[in-house]
C-alpha cells in the first residue's frame, strides 16, 4: 500500500516537474526542443522503474539521501535531457538505463547489515575537546585571511562580495575547504546539539554566528538560509513526525506541495511580470530539479563523442593518466560551461553520476553509485546507536550537495569523509558508545 501511495505522488511530481518545464521556464533560461509525446512517456515510464526495488519503509539515516537523489536527480536526468538537450535519444535511452543501473548499486546498500565498526571509548569533555580543536582552528585561519566581520549584506551586493571572496581566496593559503567544512559540518553539528539539548543552547547561537561569518566572507547563500533550514527540519520532525519510516512520503508531498505552491505565486503575482517573470519558478523549479537534468544532458550530450576526461585534473587520481588531459586541465564543469554556454566560468556543476559519465564513462557512473553507496552505508553503521534526529539532519546539506558535485568534490572538498570523522569521534563519545566496541 506504501509504494502505491509513493507511485500516485510521483505521478503528480512528473505532471508538475514537466508542466512546470513547459510553461514556467522560458527558453531563455533552459532550452526547449521538439518531442514527441509516446517518447516522453517512454521516459517516464522508466523514471519509475527505481520504485521496484528502493526501500519505502525500512528507515535509516541515508534515506533522506536517497529519496532526495531520486527526486533531484534520477528522475530529472532521465526526464528533462529529452525535453531541453538536442541530441541522439537512442543515446539517452541507453544513458537513462545506466542511470537506473548506477541507482540500483546505490540503493542495494540499504539492504545490507551495518558494518560493525570498532570504537575507543572516550569521554564528553575529551570529545568536545577535539571538536572544538578543529572548530577554532579553521575559524581562525579563515578570521586571518578574511579578518571578522558579521556584515549581513544584502542580496543584490552578494555577487560582488563573492568576486572579492574568490580573489582573496586565489591570494591566500587558505582553501574554501575551511570555509565549506565549517558551513556543511561543523556549525549544522553545532545547531543541531543546541537545539536538542537545553543546556547546550549557547552551541545554536555560536552556530548561527559562524553561519553569518561565512556569509559576510564568501557570500554563499546557502550559509544565510542553512541554518534556519535545519531548525524547521528539527521542529518538524521531532514533533510533527512520529515515525521516520514515513520520510519518503514526506519528502515527496513536500515537494509536491512546494511546485504547487510556487505555480500558484508565479500565476497569479509574476507571470505578466516585465523584470520578474515567473522568477518563484526560476529560483526553486529550474535551478533545483530542472538544471540538474539539463546539466546531465549536457554532460552527456558532449562526453558521449568527446574523449572522457579520466580525472586528469584531479590531484590525487590525475597521476592514473599522468595528468595528461584531452582539455588542457580543465575540469568537467569548465568544459561544458564552455561547450553549453560558452564561457569558462565553472559553474556548469552537475551531479555524481553526470561526472561519472565525464570522468570514466558508464563505468564511472556505476563506480561512483558504488562509493556514494558504500560512504552512506558507513554513515547508517555509525549512527544506528546515537540520537536519530542527529544522525539525520547532519546529513541534509549533503543531500543535495551530491546532487551538482562530483562524488570526490563532496567526499574531500565539501566535506563528507571529515563528516564521517566528526560522527565517528561522536560515537567514541561515552554518551554514545556502543556496546560491541572495545
């Protein structure tokens, strides 16, 4: 009955995210190309086929990942790459399949028992000690290069203050590792502990003052709004949400419920709108579920007849090809910036299994299915003995980090392996500890 009820609400998720790509995105924004509807619905119909077999009532930690990944990615990179990208669909036939190839890896480690990890025992006052070892010292090093400030500016200078950021970053020894672990991993962890516990409260604004430090430095919108975002996920589900088996279908009517919500403001307040024009879609429909598609598309669009790129520009796995690249070092989202759009500037970022393509072809599609896979299964392993709203909300801003980032890019630079650090130390905590540890 769950999977008939998730199948009804993905149906209306499919009419909503192709109604909404019809007529609420101009071409302007995301190209439009001729289709022919039986196609189309041939796409559907295997954008549906992941339901078969994904998990709908067992819950873990790593579900939130999964469903987000299937709503944000899976089902737009085999959906829109045929409504916006011009190209071969018997091409996109056979990418949709190894899509749904790379998803089937990813999901098959939710049916696998926990890893049984071992752990040393250690106490709060010695755990709190290392966390806030690390804490002080990227706040510090990121207070040298940047110097203090507490600025909130306005949305309109954020663009600016962001060319400055990256300038200075350029400059500097510091890398935006400090400043994205600091904004994924340490502050969330920070407003998680002061919201649960009363005693800790002081954690919740000092998180919320290190959320603002970042935003003031880099102009990452995304430091701005987190925090406030994991305090509405943190009441909701601590009060609202009495089981979290149900989260899959929470997640789905949420978003469900948002792209109505967004068709509704745009109809009636923006559609005849000389200067916004159908800007809610804009900012919620195409830059969160239509442009991971479209990207998708494109990556595979130009690799499927290019030379792959093999991580020739990664510094760790460039040395496999002795950094001989077919691009001159660029990277993936560089490259199709370029062949997309026409510029170098990187911001054509698409999903893990979009660079995969990139990288090694379907093999490196299903390779990184693998390691996103395994990485989350460690997550579930780690965090089945600790507060299960901890070990959920510590994953939401890599939930839809996967979703425009290349699997290394969030495991190393955005921060996921130090996550699994953080959370592991967490464990070792004695508050934590598990029993079958030594």
């Amino acid at each position: 009955m769950d999977r008939i009820k998730i199948f009804a609400v993905i149906t209306l998720y499919i009419v909503l995210l192709i109604v909404g790509f019809e007529y609420f995105i101009p071409t302007e924004l995301v190209t439009h190309v001729e289709y022919e509807f039986f196609t189309l619905f041939f796409f559907c119909v295997l954008s549906y086929i992941p339901l078969l077999w994904i998990n709908v009532s067992v819950y873990r930690p790593s579900s939130l990942v999964i469903w987000i990944l299937y709503i944000i990615v899976v089902i737009p990179s085999i959906i829109i790459p045929y409504l916006s990208v011009d190209y071969d669909t018997t091409g996109f036939y056979i990418y949709s399949i190894f899509i749904l190839l790379s998803f089937f890896i990813l999901t098959s480690f939710q049916n696998m028992k926990y890893f049984d990890i071992s752990y040393i025992r250690i106490s709060n006052k010695v755990f709190y000690f290392l966390f806030f070892s690390f804490y002080l010292y990227y706040i510090i090093n990121v207070i040298k290069t940047f110097g203090f400030n507490l600025q909130l500016v306005s949305l309109r200078e954020v663009y600016d203050l962001r060319a400055a950021y990256k300038e200075q970053l350029a400059d500097s020894e510091v890398s935006s590792t400090s400043i994205r672990w600091l904004l994924f991993i340490m502050n969330p962890f920070l407003i998680i502990q002061g919201f649960l516990y009363k005693k800790k409260f002081w954690m919740l604004i000092l998180g919320f003052i290190g959320e603002l430090l970042i935003y003031s430095i880099s102009g990452l919108k995304s430091s701005l709004f987190i925090g406030f975002v994991l305090l509405v996920l943190l009441y909701l589900i601590r009060y609202l949400v009495k089981d979290l088996s149900n989260l899959p279908m929470i997640i789905i009517k949420s978003v469900v419920a948002l792209l109505v919500f967004v068709f509704v403001i745009d109809f009636f307040f923006f559609r005849n709108s000389i200067l916004y024009e159908n800007i809610a879609s804009s900012l919620i429909l195409r830059r969160n579920f239509i442009v991971p598609g479209h990207l998708s598309g494109h990556y595979y669009a130009f690799f499927d007849v290019h030379p792959k790129n093999y991580m020739s520009n990664n510094t760790l796995f460039g040395i496999l090809v002795n950094y001989q690249s077919p691009y001159n070092g660029a990277s993936p989202p560089e490259i199709i910036g370029t062949y997309a759009f026409g510029n170098h500037v990187p911001h054509a970022n698409a999903n893990f299994l979009a660079d995969g393509f990139a990288q090694y072809g379907y093999v490196g599609m299903l390779i990184a299915s693998a390691i996103l896979g395994l990485s989350l299964h460690f997550y579930d392993s780690m965090t089945r003995n600790i507060n299960k709203y901890v070990a959920l909300i510590m994953l939401v801003p890599f939930a839809f980090t996967f979703s425009n980032s290349a699997i290394f890019t969030v495991l190393l630079g955005h921060g996921f392996g130090f996550c699994l650090l953080i959370i592991y130390i967490y464990v070792c905590n004695e508050k934590h500890y598990p029993k079958n540890s030594i």
